[in-house]
C-alpha cells in the first residue's frame, strides 16, 4: 500500500473519531493495526486487502456522519478480530499484555495445584502462582515489545 493512502486512511479514522464513539471503534487500537498492516503490506496481499476493508468501512461510517448502526458495529469487530487474526496467524505477532494474561492463568492454575498438593494449603498456593504468572508474563510482554512483535 502506498504512504499516501495509508496517510488518508488514518485522517480519516481521525476524522471518524471525532465524530463516533471513541471506544466502540477502537480507535487507539484501530490505530495501531492500521499502521502495522501499512508496514506489512508490501509484501503481503491479505494486509493490502484488510487495509482497503479498513479504508471502504471507515469511509461508509463517515458518510453516515460518524452514527453506525448495529450492524455496522458488527462488521467493525468482524474486520478487527480478522485482521487481528492476520497479523497473529501470518507474521507472528500478539497483542499488548497477550503473555500476561496467558501466564496469569497458567500461574493461577499451576499454583492451586502447588499449593494443594505439595504445601496442602489452596489459600497459599494461588497467590504465589499468580504473582509468578504476572512476573513471567510482564517480563515475556517486554520482551516481545522490544522486539516489535506486538501489534
């Protein structure tokens, strides 16, 4: 995809977000995948197909003076969840505090099996699992953002 549609993309999501509900577009997010779609599109052509969804959605908002209905919506979280898809399934990236909240339920469920059959007390076991899950997530979470493998 080329800059300069990318650039208009984005204004108009801009323009969008002034007028529609800001947390029922996902505007912060919505950024965020626009733009890792934009670095990726060059050389994939599902990125390139998702960024021009992208762009007829948000234009088809926009004509409706930033009020979608429902079904609109709908197709919104439908476009997000398949790019989000894309981008996980294709190029091997996650979403931010993805390992943390893996981790932290793995840690909860290591740590009531912890604290039931070696310590023989459940209380004791699911805090240290958590606490360890939290730490192990945080710390694979800034791992990957440093790395830039993160949406």
């Amino acid at each position: 995809m080329n800059w300069e549609r990318h650039e208009m993309l984005l204004a108009d999501l801009e323009a969008l977000l002034e007028k529609a509900d800001s947390k029922k577009i996902q505007g912060d997010f919505l950024k965020k995948i626009i733009n890792r779609l934009g670095e990726l599109s060059d050389d994939c052509r599902e990125c390139t197909r998702l960024l021009d969804e992208l762009h007829e959605h948000i234009k088809a908002i926009l004509e409706k003076n930033g009020q979608p209905e429902a079904t609109e919506y709908k197709r919104h979280r439908e476009i997000i969840n398949r790019a989000i898809a894309h981008l996980q399934k294709e190029h091997n990236l996650v979403t931010e505090d993805y390992y943390l909240g893996l981790y932290m339920s793995l840690g909860i469920a290591f740590g009531l099996m912890f604290g039931t059959l070696i310590l023989g007390n459940l209380a004791w076991g699911m805090p240290i699992g958590l606490l360890l899950g939290v730490v192990l997530g945080s710390a694979k979470d800034a791992d990957t953002k440093k790395k830039g493998h993160t949406i």
